[in-house]
C-alpha cells in the first residue's frame, strides 16, 4: 500500500500559501508536474499526478491522486503508486487510465536511471487502491533502427472497436527526431508494436513527449509536448508549449494523416496537457501550468506546480478551439455579487468598482472597430502589474509579466543554476475581429487569457505580492467600447488545510483525508 497523505505529512508541509492558487488543482505539498490518468470512473472524475512529496523539488515520482463529482470541486485522496519495484524504482513516470470490466487501470512509464524505460500496468477495483501487475513491465522500446533504445514513455490508452490501443512518446535512434508510437492489445497486457504514427517533419521536436490522443468533433487530435526546438534562433530544452496535429488515423496501417502544427497555448506554462471525455461526449484537457528550466519561487514555501483549469475542446475548419469548461461556472460566489456591465465607453484610465481581486474571472466582449488600441493591467498595483495589450492595427495581442512581481529565471534543470531572466513578453497575431472576446481567469500566482471563443490562449504563473489586486482598463488610443464587461469572484475549488476560511460543504470527505494536516 502506497503512503498516504497522513505518513507523508510527517516529512513535509507549506510554511505559506500567499501563491497557493484558490480553485486550480495544485499538490497539498512537495512538487507536482504532469497530469496523469485523467478519466471518468464510476461517476467521478479521477486525475492524478507526477508528485514528489518529499520536497518541493523534482524527485522520484510518484502519482498523486485528486478526485472530482463535477470538475469545479476536488478533494485529494491517497497517493496512487509510488517507485517501489524493480522496474519503476527511479519513478513511476506519466501514464493513462482506462475502464475495462468495472476496473481501473493504469498504464505508466517505469523509470529506472540507466536503463530503458519500460510500460507497466497497476489495477484497482474502487478507483482508490491500486495493485501492479505481476506480468509488469508489460511493454518494453521495439528492437527497431528507427526508434531510440532509451526514451520510451508516457503511454496513452485509449479503446476502438474492442481492441486497445497505445500511444507512446519516442525519437529516432540518431536523437535527431521526435515520434509517436502505436501499440496495439486485446488484453492491455500483451501489446503488439503497430507502427511509427508520427514523426517529426522539421523543428517539432527533438523528442516528443506526453502523447494524448483523442477524437474531438469528427477528427482525430494527436497531442504531444516538444523538446528541443528551434525558437528564433536558438535551441531550448523545451519550448514551452504543447502542440498538436489535427488528422486522421488509418487503424489498418497505423499511420497518421496529419495536419500542421497547432500550439494549444501561446503564453509561457502550459506542458503535458491529458485529456479525457466526459459522459455527454465532450473532450477537456487539463495540462501543467509550469514549465522546466524555469524557477518555480513557490517552492521555498514547501510546494511547487499547478494545473490549468479543464478546458473543452473543439475542432472547426482543422483549426483547435479551447475554452474553459462550463462547470466552472458553480465556483462563482453566491455570496458575492457579481459585477455585470453593458454598453459602457471610457476615455481614460479606468477601475470599475468591484472588479479587482486575486481570484477571479473576467467575461468580456469589445468593441474592436471603435476600440482601436488599449491595455488591461491585472494583479496590478503601484508597484506590479501583468499587462495585456491588444492593437487593432496589426491585430496583435500581447502578454506582459515583466512588472509582475518576482521575476522568474531560467534555470538549469540539472544543477538549479540561474542562467538568465525568462522570456516575459508575448506577442501573437489575432484573426481580425469586430469584436475581441476575452475570457480571463485570475488566481494568486496565475493567469489564463481565452481568446475569441478559444482561437488562442495564453497562460502564464506570476508571483505578485498579495496586495496587488487591481484591474485597469487603459485606452491607448481615444477610447475602449465594451459590449459588456463582466467580473465574478471564484470560490475555493480545493479546500486546504494551510489556507483558512476554506468551505468544505461540497468536499466533506476532505476532512477525513486530510485531519491529520491542521
């Protein structure tokens, strides 16, 4: 049996919560990167995730484990699998979940420093305890000259027409290539390698990582993250994105009839997104809101990483649209009332009142023809301020965390030396508009910035003080015409012993996870 909450506690705990992020999911200490898992089982929806509850800092992982009845609310529950097997001793690395007879299963990468990496499958019946396989590791990297004999991981299962199917993350043996590879089972247990799905067809990716696959409104979506591409001139380590293909897949052959790369995010965290579908047929994706060889300043406070909030996705005309799933709408605060604007103009600087905070969401829709050029600062004092900025001219929005508050740095990931600054500027061209939706979410050490109906998206952390919670509408260019402007306070989505006054009515079983940590 895995340790629970309560054991590890004993080794770790958050000396303070002033980022802790107030409904997106985070670890309750230790260090957490990529989303595993994510599904629906037995009416709940389960997420796990790369966890390290010794320290807040990467280190062996193990999976930790969120459980949700309408992907507002969460609780935690006990950690899931920990690196304790021959063949996973180095890290239970990033894996999927999938339903076959009323069990759970999960599929992962065994990790052991040296050697290959290797699949392996652990099961449950409850969705809670989980047992691996004696037949582990189930899958190990094809005897292939095309495929690299070390870096094979991250497997997502998924089911088409009573057989199983398996994507995992590779490269070329010469490490100059990225790829997916396509397994397939009848059993989950023996697999049969299929085929090189994908590849890398020039700058995407050196090694691709995280492969989720989904199909999403008549077409098939491959996802993966990139590592080593070409970004203006220089090679990064990763590229702070995640990217996808729109396409179809030949179950015959195994080949994906791809499309051209997609970012699924154009600001500066967002990696390992996993996606899952919900039981009315809708695909949401949740991804790490982080990103390596970056500092994470969070951790000095005893945790480290986040996760986006559950976006939805679609496909219109080959081009990806994420937005924020509706469920999200319960965290708006009844006892609050909500700020709700329509046909208002402003020539000059503005704060409306009641819309400010550090945990809220903005609905807006403007004028973009009469609304030529201006500037929404949030988190904003006299001191810090995150800038977004749109010019109807050469239709550009830009993102700015250069005042934010502490700045972060790039980092080596292997040493955590400082290198320099992080990029703190993002500048991505828009379609033309009318009109410029913008859907922005806003919690303590995050920002996520919804686009047009989700044509593009920006995400980013930041690390304002706590008394840096306006929001200024600047025009830059005569005025701003809103249609609306809407502004909701959000609940707290996962209630936290180390953040007081958090409700736990809809999460009552938190306390007895966590009655032990107060």
């Amino acid at each position: 049996m895995a340790e629970t909450i309560h054991e590890i506690n004993a080794f770790s705990k958050v000396t303070d919560a002033r980022w802790y992020p107030r409904y997106h999911l985070a670890p309750p200490y230790g260090w957490c990167n990529d989303p595993n898992g994510f599904c629906f089982y037995k009416g709940q929806y389960h997420f796990f995730y790369q966890y390290h509850p010794y320290d807040a800092q990467w280190g062996p992982m193990h999976w930790g484990h969120l459980v949700s009845d309408d992907l507002a609310y969460w609780k935690h529950l006990p950690i899931a699998l920990k690196p304790d097997r021959p063949y996973d001793e180095g890290g239970c690395f990033t894996g999927s979940a999938i339903e076959k007879d009323g069990k759970l299963y999960l599929m992962y990468t065994g990790n052991v420093p040296g050697q290959p990496q290797r699949q392996a499958i652990a099961v449950s019946n409850d969705g809670l305890n989980f047992e691996k396989s004696d037949l582990n590791p189930i899958l190990e990297v094809p005897q292939d000259d095309e495929i690299h004999g070390g870096d094979f991981r991250d497997p997502k299962v998924w089911e088409h027409d009573g057989k199983y199917y398996a994507v995992i993350g590779s490269k070329t043996r010469d490490d100059l290539h990225g790829q997916a590879l396509l397994f397939e089972s009848e059993d989950l247990f023996h697999w049969d390698f299929k085929s090189i799905m994908a590849r890398d067809e020039g700058n995407e990716g050196k090694m691709w990582e995280c492969p989720n696959f989904a199909h999403v409104d008549g077409c098939d979506v491959l996802i993966y993250s990139p590592m080593d591409m070409d970004i203006d001139g220089r090679i990064v380590y990763h590229d702070k994105h995640s990217a996808a293909f729109v396409g179809t897949l030949d179950y015959e052959t195994g080949i994906f009839d791809r499309g051209e790369l997609q970012l699924l995010d154009r600001g500066f965290d967002m990696y390992a997104p996993q996606v899952t579908e919900t039981p009315d047929g809708r695909t949401i994706m949740i991804g790490w809101l982080d990103m390596w060889a970056v500092e994470m300043p969070e951790a000095t406070d005893g945790w480290a990483g986040m996760m986006s909030i559950p976006r939805e996705l679609h496909v219109r005309d080959g081009k990806i649209f994420s937005t924020p799933v509706k469920e999200l709408e319960q965290l708006r605060l009844r006892t609050w009332k909500p700020v709700l604007l329509k046909d208002v103009s402003i020539d000059a600087a503005t704060q409306f009142e009641g819309v400010e905070g550090e945990a809220c969401e903005l609905v807006m829709t403007i004028d973009a023809a009469a609304s030529k050029k201006f500037s929404i600062a949030v988190r904003a004092s006299e001191t810090e301020q995150t800038v977004m900025t749109f010019d109807g001219a050469s239709s550009t929005f830009t993102l700015d965390r250069s005042k934010s508050g502490r700045l972060i740095h790039e980092i080596d990931f292997k040493n955590g030396d400082i290198i320099k600054p992080a990029d703190n500027v993002r500048e991505i061209k828009l379609e033309p508009c009318d009109k410029l939706k913008l859907h922005v979410f806003i919690d303590r050490s995050s920002l996520e910035v919804f686009i047009n109906d989700g044509a593009e998206v920006l995400s980013t952390r930041l690390y304002p003080t706590r008394t840096s919670q306006s929001i200024i509408f600047t025009p830059l260019d005569e005025i701003i015409v809103f249609d609306e402007l809407n502004c909701y306070k959000l609940d707290f989505g996962l209630p936290h012993p180390h953040i007081p006054n958090t409700r736990v009515d809809k999460n009552t079983a938190l306390d007895e996870v966590l009655s032990t940590t107060k």
